[in-house]
C-alpha cells in the first residue's frame, strides 16, 4: 500500500487509491450488468394475440398488478385492454379471473364471448390460459390439470403456464407437489 510505505500519505495519494479501486470494480461490475441486462432483454416474451399493441401493453400492466396482488388494479388494466381491442381474448379471461367483476351479466357476457372464439387463431400459451380457465369454471379440476399438463409436456419452459399449474397445486393442495412445481418455475 502506497500510504503505509510512505513518510506522508497525502490526500492526492489516497484519492487516487480509491479512484482506481472504483475502477476496478466498474470494470467487473458493468459487464456483468450488462449481461444481466441482455438476458433479460433477450428472453423470449409471451405472445398475446390482439389487434392492439397498447392492449397488450395494458395487459402486461394487470398481470404485473396481479403479481403484486393488486386485483382491482389488474381488473381495471384488463378493462383497459379491452376497450382498446374489445375481441382480446386473453384480457377477457384475466378479468374473470381477477374475480373482481360484480356485475353477474358482464361475467355471463364476457365467458360467452370467451366460449365462442376462434381459439386456433391464439397462441399455445393463451389457448391453455383459456381452456385451463374454462375447465375450472365448469370446475373440471381433472380437465383443467390436463390441459396444462399437455401444454407443458410441449412447451416446458413456458413460465406463464407452469405458474398457472403451480398456482393450481397449491389451490389442491398438493403440498409436495407444488413445492417441485415451484423449483422448477424458479428454474424456468
């Protein structure tokens, strides 16, 4: 250390001493951000089928409200969504789920809107989101597993679905079971 070996350590010295190890530091650290960052920039998105970017940006808004537990927050992202593309399927099935809608007709409306669509022209992910969510309102517990089941079996890295079949274990409970889910989501 250049200050213990000096008669006088001036401020100058210690300053640069310490300018250098910020230095080093940086130059280990911002890599490593970046890194970081581009895994996350880079990691595959969950495709949403709508005619409406903002829609789907207001649905990103209720998930992340939901995550939060924010129900009411997340059920008025959803309405948002829907106003912006009212044939969103998938936004229509988050309100539901959000159980956050009082109003019995507007239920009854919007699962008969999720009944009738065209589920082929969605993405794998968002057709196990509605099939999963249908079987559990018709409380088809055993359908509902299956479908996500089939889903992962193909797609096991979809973190939004293995969520789904997590959530669902630990609803049974299936205590075991769900606490592997859960690893193995964390692994995802």
């Amino acid at each position: 250390d250049i200050c213990r070996r000096a008669v006088s350590c001036t401020p100058a010295v210690a300053g640069g001493r310490a300018m250098r190890t910020a230095l080093r530091v940086a130059a280990i650290a911002v890599p490593v951000l970046v890194a970081a960052a581009a895994v996350v920039a880079l990691r595959p998105q969950r495709q949403w089928t709508s005619d409406s970017a903002d829609g789907v940006a207001e649905l990103g808004r209720g998930l992340q409200a939901e995550m939060e537990l924010y129900k009411a927050e997340a059920a008025t992202f959803y309405e948002k969504a829907l106003v912006l593309d009212p044939h969103f399927v998938a936004a229509k099935i988050m309100l539901i789920n959000t159980f956050q809608v009082t109003d019995k007709q507007r239920v009854v409306q919007l699962l008969g809107e999720v009944r009738a669509a065209d589920l082929e022209r969605l993405s794998p992910g968002e057709r196990a989101l509605v099939r999963h969510s249908l079987a559990r309102i018709d409380r088809r517990q055993d359908e509902a597993a299956r479908v996500l089941d089939a889903h992962l079996a193909e797609h096991p890295t979809d973190a939004f679905v293995l969520h789904l079949r997590c959530t669902d274990l630990w609803d049974k409970p299936d205590w075991d079971a769900a606490e592997t889910c859960n690893r193995e989501l964390l692994r995802v």
